[in-house]
C-alpha cells in the first residue's frame, strides 16, 4: 500500500498529513522538531503497516534535522518542495 506524507516545516513543530494513493485522510498529526517527534514519524510508519518503500513524502524544506533523520532511516521517496 503506498502512503503519501506531507510534512509543512517550521522551527519547533511539523504538521504532518498521511494519506492513501486515493487521497484520503489517514491521519494528521503535529509532531515536536526533537528526536523524540521525529521518531513519531516512524512510529505511525509501522502502525501503519507501511516500508520506508512504500512511503512518498512531500516536504517543504531542504536542510534539517528532519531531512537527515528520514534520509538516515532510508526513505527512497523524500521530495523537497
């Protein structure tokens, strides 16, 4: 099943917004800019049922910690809008 994620960047939270290839809500949440947030990503990854394969992520911004922790864990879909 691919999941979509889009992630709107700022300095101390992210929105982020998962969805089905049919574009329906999965689930939306706003995670922390800590490791602890960040590792909430993968968190909802795995509940999801979902490989770092079948993951596309939308996501505003080039250079982060958010960038290094999802390049780190092997996301082949990361797209920097």
């Amino acid at each position: 099943m691919r999941v979509y994620i889009g992630i709107d960047w700022s300095e101390q939270s992210h929105a982020v917004c998962y969805m089905n290839a049919a574009g329906a809500v999965l689930q939306e949440r706003v995670i922390a800019h800590q490791v602890e947030g960040l590792g909430q990503l993968e968190a909802d990854r795995q509940a999801l049922g979902v490989s770092v394969e079948e993951v596309w992520i939308g996501l505003e911004t080039a250079h982060n910690l958010l960038i290094d922790f999802l390049l780190d864990r092997g996301y082949p879909h990361l797209y920097v809008l």
